[in-house]
C-alpha cells in the first residue's frame, strides 16, 4: 500500500455503505461487534475488566451515534470512540493493565483443531505483544491491523502522513522484537 | 512467526468471535443501550416532576416567601440540566475527538477535580467548626419544643458534636484517598501525553 497516496485520499462518505445515514444500534451491533470486542481486548487482558470497557464502548458509540455525520465511514467513527474510551479507561485504572489473557474463542469451522491452536497461540502472542506497545504505536498497529487504510488512519488520527509512517515504522519495529522474543 | 506481514498478521487478529461470542455481544450491547435509554427518560421524568411539585407548592401558597424559594429551586434545577448537558457535550467531543484532544480533555477534566477536592478538604474543618460555634451561640429555641428539650439534653449535644466530627473526618478521608487516585491518574495522562509528543507527530491541520 503506498503510504503517501493514501494518507492524502479521502476516506469515503460513508464508506460502509451506510451513506450517511445512522442504521438502528443493533445492526451497528451486528457489524461492529467484533471491532469493538478486539480493540477492548487488546486494551484490557483481565475479563472482568474488559466486560466492563466493552460496555463502555457500547454505551459511548449509542451515546455519539447523533454526532456523527457522515464525513468519515461509520467504521472510522466507531474505532475512534471504542479506542479513545478504551484508553480514558485505562488510565483511570490504577495499576498498570495485567498482560494475563484468556484463550479468545475462535472459529471452528475453517480450521481443524491444529491449526487453531497455532493460530490461537499466535493471537495471544499478537495481543500480548500489542498490549506492550507505548499508547500511540499501538492505536497505530491496532487500526492497521483491523484493515484500516493509512488515509483513514491519518484522517482519524489528525497527523500527516510522514508522521504516520514514522510511527508505524516504530510500531512494526517494536511489534516484531516481542514477537520474536516470544518466539 | 518470522517474517513479518502486517496483512498475514491482519488476518489472525481479524478472527470472528463465534456465535456464542457474538450472542453475548449483542444482548451485552442491547443492555447497555436500554440502560441509557431509560436513564434518559429518567432524567427528563424526574426534572419536570420536581418543577411540576415546585410550581404546585408555589400555587398553593403564593406567598412572596414560597415564590422565591419556589423559583430559586427551579433555577438550581435548570442550571444543574444545563451544566449536566454542558458536561455530556464535552465528553462527546473528547470521544469522538483525536486521542491528543481527549487526553488534553481528560487532563483539564482532573486537574480541575483535583483543585475542587483540595478546596474542600481544607474548607470543610473551618466550615464545621464555624457551624458548630454557631449552632451553640444561637439563641436558645423555645424550651418547650422538641428541638429545645433536646439541645438542653448533653447527650444529645454531644451526640450531634460526634455525628459530625465523624461526618468531617470520613469526607477527609475520602478526599484524601480521591486526590491521591487522582494524582495518580494525572501522573498517568501526562506520561500519555508525553508518549505522544516524543513520537514528534506533526499535525496534519
């Protein structure tokens, strides 16, 4: 992905194909459930804590809906309000996030049970990994990693695209020293 | 996991919680909505019952005293749901702000939180001992009233003295204890906010 011409395109009105227009909170639910379900976990490793940030998100995305106009796609708008309060929750924690994690459940239907364990124990080194990274190199990784383009990611996160590129490049440095040493 | 590919990586971190996951999801998130929903209705129910109870007592007894008292309680009342609203809008703009603006935000948010707790910490012993000096140096009630015979009662002097001393002293403690988390959370949001800046991020406005 070239860095420089995406950073600068645009992101789409509505890019979701929603158009502008907010759909009802439980089809919202239904698509971007599991986003949000994953930027809470790669904030939060204890459960109990992260049922409680999830119903977080939950409750500030049904709280913002009304604000959002259309000027980036509703993917954007929800990862932005699922990442800033997941990380107003973490500081109001006072220890520091635990990097314990349980075993997320999969999909059974595209794996047989070896490759699951592998790719289950590749997850949980990610989010370890993840969860190690300083507070601006992760907000990075975490929306690369859910497919965002470098534009949007420029667009939500207000920086330029060098900028960017220089903290990605930090980011995927970073990210691959834990993942080796975890090797 | 040697070679290093975002979108390989991409994949594994995109994997679909299962049905189960996604059940638990969706009535967690239907939940939460008919929560707010409520706390909504709520709201807007209890501001115009306690204006409606207020207006009543006003028309019931329209004396120069109770209209006074009547219109400063739906003032408080007015100025409580704007600076609630005032408060709700701020935090929609640091949620849907960048994270620099949320953190400046969240900053401001207990700094300001911090200074209201220190203010009432010192505040609060003065307060009560000038209440207290003014409670004994009011003129007597009528010896005859129930609050009369029970000012004349020690114990029951005594007992109010230790209700509020208590009272005093588990505020402190409470704001002792707030200031503290307080601080911490504010040594936390700077180390942020300074994480933020050591990446020498150029704003793209």
């Amino acid at each position: 992905m070239d860095l420089q011409q995406t950073a600068t395109a645009p992101a789409p009105r509505g890019g979701d194909g929603s158009n502008g227009a907010v759909p009802p909170f439980e089809r919202i639910v239904a698509d971007y459930g599991p986003l949000i379900s994953r930027i809470a976990t790669s904030y939060e490793a204890d459960p109990t804590l992260r049922e409680d940030l999830t119903q977080q998100i939950f409750l500030a995305v049904w709280q913002a809906l009304p604000s959002w106009r259309g000027d980036s796609s509703l993917k954007t708008f929800i990862a932005r309000v699922a990442q800033n309060r997941s990380i107003s929750f973490v500081t109001k924690q006072v220890r520091q996030p635990r990097l314990a994690e349980l075993p997320e459940r999969l999909e059974a239907d595209t794996l047989n049970p070896e490759e699951e364990a592998i790719e289950m124990n590749e997850r949980e080194m990610l989010l370890a990994a993840t969860r190690r990274l300083p507070l601006p190199q992760r907000e990075v990784i975490i929306l690369v990693l859910e497919g965002f383009s470098y534009g949007e990611i420029a667009q939500m996160l207000e920086i330029a695209p060098n900028a960017l590129a220089l903290r990605l490049s930090r980011a995927k440095a970073a990210l691959k020293s834990m993942l080796e040493q975890g090797q | 996991m040697t070679d290093f590919d975002l979108d390989r990586l991409g994949d594994v971190w995109r994997q679909q919680p299962d049905p189960a996951e996604m059940e638990r999801l969706r009535r967690s998130a239907i939940a939460v909505a008919r929560r707010a929903r409520l706390g909504a209705i709520v709201d807007v129910v209890a501001a115009i019952a306690v204006a409606a109870v207020v207006i009543l007592l006003v028309v019931a007894n329209p004396k120069l005293q109770t209209m006074v008292m009547g219109s400063g309680a739906i003032l408080v009342l007015l100025g409580s749901n704007i600076r609630l609203r005032r408060l709700r809008r701020i935090e929609l703009k640091g949620l849907t702000g960048t994270t620099e603006e949320m953190l400046d935000q969240s900053i401001a948010r207990v700094e300001t939180t911090l200074r209201h707790h220190k203010f009432t910490l010192y505040a609060t012993p003065p307060l009560f001992l000038a209440t207290w000096l003014g409670f004994m140096m009011a003129a007597a009630p009528r010896p005859d009233s129930i609050f009369g015979s029970l000012r004349a009662t020690p114990w029951f002097r005594m007992s109010l003295m230790a209700a509020g001393f208590a009272a005093v002293v588990g505020l402190a403690i409470y704001l002792i204890i707030s200031i503290r988390r307080g601080r911490r959370e504010l040594e936390r949001l700077n180390a942020m906010r300074q994480a933020y800046r050591e990446e020498g991020d150029a704003p793209a406005r």
